[in-house]
C-alpha cells in the first residue's frame, strides 16, 4: 500500500466522510500498479466503516475495489479463494448481519462477475436476504420501514442475480437447495403485499430448478484452473514435445482436449432430458405443494407455466 492511498483512507476515516476528490486520488493510488492488495482492501473497508453517509460515488469505488481484491487479487485470476471468501464474510458480518446496502451490493456483485466462488459465499448472501424478508430488517429495508414476511420487488431483484450468478452452487442455474428456499420465502410471504416481481421469480426459479438445463463441465475448479494456467504459462521444450507426441500417437486427441471435438456428447438429448421432470423431481414437487393441504396462487402459477412448457 502506497503512503498516498493510506493517508487519504486514513484522513478519510478520521474525518468520518470523502469528498468526491479523495475517492478520485485513492483510485489512482489505489490502481498505480495496476492491483489492489488486501492491505489497501482492508484500509478501504475501515473507512467505508467509518463513514457517516455513504454517496453513490463511494459505494461506486467500494464495491469495485473490494470486488477487484477477491476476485483477482491471487492466481488464477476470476476465483475466489476458501480464504478470500472466508474475509470477505469476515469483515461484512463482523457485527452479525450486513449494515448497507453497499456491503450486499457487493457481495452480489462478487458472485456475477468470479468465474467461480466458494459455495458457502453464495449460502451466506442468500441467508442474510432471507433474513431480511423473514424478520423485516436489513440492509433492503430503508427508512424504517418494518414489514417482516413479506418480499420487495428490490429483494426479488437481488434474489434473481445471486440464483442466477456465474459463481457458486449450480452456476448460473437454480439448485434444488435454491429452489427449496424459493418456496420458504413464498410461504413466510403469502398473504403479503409483496412486489410483483416475486412470484415472476418464484415460478421461474422454480421452474429453471425442474426443467434447466445445468452441464456438468460448465466450469472448471479453481484447483484445475490454476493447474491450466501453470501448463500454457510453461514454455519449457517438454511441454512440446509432450503436445507433439499426442498429436502423432492420437491424432483426434487435442480436438477433444482443447474443445474441437466433442467426445460423442449429444446436447439435443441433454436438452430433452433437462425439459423432462424426472419422478424425483415430481415427487419433490408434489411434497411441497401439497405440504400445506392446499394449492396457493403462487404453486398455481408455478404449475400452470410447468404445463405450458
């Protein structure tokens, strides 16, 4: 960390507040050497914590910094480490729950833009939002207002881009975990006023859980990326002299290797037998629908978009 990025963070913090020109000379600190290290990425969360208000243009550079240090900020870049994920949820939660709407904004944000993260970093976000519908508070809640068991088109906004985040548990694809949440919020939430963007959430989640599609190789491990990494970075004669007698003893091998042949994978099967709900599937669907006696108006709806489908 430069002396310059640490005196304005720490006038900042002293100060309780940054002017639009201190966060401008911390981006440039900050990026001088084109990274953000976890000593800056700590100077910035003391005073994102110290500050009185936080403006749009705050948030803006918080979100972005702190993003930057987990996603990138060791090899391979674009996934977040069991340790990164472990301090992030360490310096959000140091007081048992989000405080604003920036620290969530971030972390959702960490989620869409890593190619993979930890699974228990997406649990932890989607915990803090269930929290927030269940008992009424939270960093979604804004001036006062206390309506607990119920869902806001902004929370149902925010559900939609964890569940269907690049990282985490099913990527990019709904979990039968996820799905099982889905349905915990519709039951604490029925009779609400809640916001007509959840029960467009609620039957699409669903729905994406029974009929999508979620491929097995849609992503690669940190471990196996980091691996791959070291292999093409190796410019050593063994490594082509090893690609030169693969290519000769199977000529068709590097076309499945490196993506040109397919090795016999039908993705129209793939495609159909994803569309098709299994008995595994109806059985859990049956058993949450019917858990209540009873058939709401969100179930419904969740049933009729599975029959048009």
């Amino acid at each position: 960390m430069t002396m310059q990025f640490a005196d304005i963070a720490g006038q900042a913090a002293a100060d309780g507040a940054v002017s639009a020109d201190e966060i401008l000379a911390l981006r440039r600190a900050g990026w001088a050497d084109g990274t953000m290290n976890q000593m800056e990425a700590e100077a910035v969360f003391t005073l994102n914590d110290a500050l009185a208000e936080r403006s749009p243009e705050w948030c803006d550079f918080f979100v972005e910094a702190i993003g930057e240090f987990v996603i990138n900020g060791a090899a391979p870049k674009g996934y977040v480490s069991e340790e990164s994920a472990a301090w992030l949820i360490a310096r959000v939660d140091r007081d048992g729950h989000l405080d604003s709407m920036a620290e969530l904004e971030l972390l959702v944000r960490v989620l869409e833009r890593a190619v993979e993260v930890p699974v228990h970093l997406k649990t932890y976000v989607l915990d803090q939002i269930e929290r927030t519908v269940l008992t009424g508070t939270g960093p979604t809640r804004r001036d006062g207002e206390l309506c607990p068991n119920s869902v806001s088109d902004a929370e149902a906004h925010l559900l939609r881009r964890v569940l269907f985040a690049a990282g985490g548990d099913a990527p990019a694809a709904v979990s039968r975990t996820e799905a099982e949440l889905l349905f915990r919020l519709k039951d604490a939430a029925r009779g609400a006023a809640n916001g007509p963007e959840w029960k467009r959430l609620f039957v699409q989640g669903v729905g994406h859980y029974l009929t999508g599609l979620v491929s097995p190789s849609a992503q690669i491990g940190r471990e196996r990326a980091a691996e791959l990494e070291a292999f093409m970075a190796d410019r050593s004669s063994s490594v082509a002299r090893f690609i030169g007698r693969m290519a000769k003893a199977s000529p068709n091998a590097l076309g499945v290797v490196f993506g040109k042949k397919d090795a016999g994978r039908d993705r129209f099967a793939e495609l159909a037998a994803a569309e098709r709900i299994t008995a595994e599937e109806s059985t859990w669907l049956d058993s949450r629908v019917h858990a209540d006696g009873e058939v709401d108006e969100y179930e419904q709806a969740l049933l009729d978009f599975l029959a048009e489908g």
